[in-house]
C-alpha cells in the first residue's frame, strides 16, 4: 500500500487534471496494488462468507473520479481508493464489506448502509420481532471492541409505524445498520499483516451482514 498512500498523498496536493494526466502511470501502479489487496480480502472472506465465491475484485473497487455536477468542490479527483466487496461487485446492493485507503483516513466497514426505503423497513421489522437474536449479534464483546456501537443516523423519534416505547426502539431509530472499524493506521494498512488483521475484523462483522441480507429478502 506503500504505493498507493505515496500517490494519493501527493494527488491531495495536486486534485488537477493537468497533474493526474502527468502521473497517470503512477495511478495505474497503485490502482494494481489495491486490486491486489481486494483480491487478497475477497479470497480470505470466502472461506467464511461462501456467498462471495466469483466476486471480482475489479467489480468492487469505486472509480477515482469524482461527479462534481452538483457539487461546489470541483476537485476532480478522489484522495481515497475505496472498494464494497459485496457477493457480485459493488453495485449490487448486498451488505457486504469495505475497505478504504487515504493517508489519514485508512478504515474498514460493513453493513447495511443507508439502505433504500423498503429494505430499511425490511430489517427494522426483523429486528422489531427478534430484538434477542439482533442484540447477540451487536452487543457481542468482540463486536463492542473492533466496532462500538453501530455507525450512521439516527431519527429523532420513532420511525413510522413503531411505538415510542417498542422494546427495541434504540435500534429502530437507525437509518442504517454499519459497522465502522477505524483503528487501521497507515502503518498498519502497510505492512504484511494487514490482510490477516482485516479478516479478522471482516469476520467478526459477517454475522451482521447475514442477519441484514436475510431481512432484506
């Protein structure tokens, strides 16, 4: 990744066309080296989420280029290589897992995150009927220590059609159900262990993927 962070760094001094078509040998070069890292993670994530089995990495990994049609930033260029390793590629709206490299920001997530409308309330009618089986999942130790709590919004109230005082309420008010893991430094995102480490924190986030897939069916 040493590649990678090494480009990157420099593009956030240099978010131009001019630079970027200068340096774009340099850009395919790291590009190569993330795919590699994805690959790496989608190989090791099979062997706990078969579901994965001929996801290709290319498919996971998001375009550097930015829309900046209705955006006030007009920097061209993503400072981070990102990539949703979902079962068939990133579009496909599975929760799954991601991976995000930026000098500064290196971090590993999953989930169901910001689910579309009728899938939100797929999960939270599960979760309203299986509180118990939800809470074994998020409150599990080893997921309050690679996790905390679970990440994104939450509604001020109730969302539409559960009482105030539904036993599950705390968890009902999310927009999304995520687990965000940010203890990744840049040394660590480096070296030879860091495919191992991420499997291990993408390991302990399945079963909240499994539990999110099934209640979107």
């Amino acid at each position: 990744m040493k590649s990678v962070l090494g480009f990157l760094r420099e593009l956030q001094k240099n978010n131009n066309r001019d630079w970027f078509k200068a340096n774009k040998n340099r850009y395919d070069s790291a590009r190569e080296d993330f795919l590699v890292l994805v690959d790496k993670f989608i190989k090791g994530i099979v062997r706990f989420d078969p579901e994965m089995a001929g996801t290709n990495a290319a498919d996971c990994v998001f375009r550097i280029y930015r829309d900046i049609r209705f955006s006030d930033d007009k920097t061209p260029y993503k400072t981070a290589f990102g990539a949703s390793m979902q079962p068939g590629g990133r579009t496909c709206g599975i929760p799954g897992y991601y991976v995000n490299i930026s000098p500064g920001n290196c971090f590993l997530a999953g989930g169901a995150y910001m689910p579309p409308a009728p899938e939100l309330k797929k999960i939270r009618d599960r979760i309203a009927g299986d509180l118990k089986g939800f809470r074994k999942i998020v409150e599990a130790k080893k997921f309050k220590e690679l996790f905390g709590e679970l990440a994104g919004e939450k509604l001020k109230t109730a969302p539409k059609g559960f009482p105030k005082d539904h036993e599950a309420i705390e968890y009902l008010r999310y927009k999304g159900f995520a687990a965000y893991h940010d203890k990744v430094s840049e040394k660590l995102a480096i070296s030879p262990d860091f495919v191992k480490y991420g499997l291990n924190v993408f390991k302990a986030m399945a079963p909240l993927n499994f539990y999110m897939r099934k209640a979107m069916k």
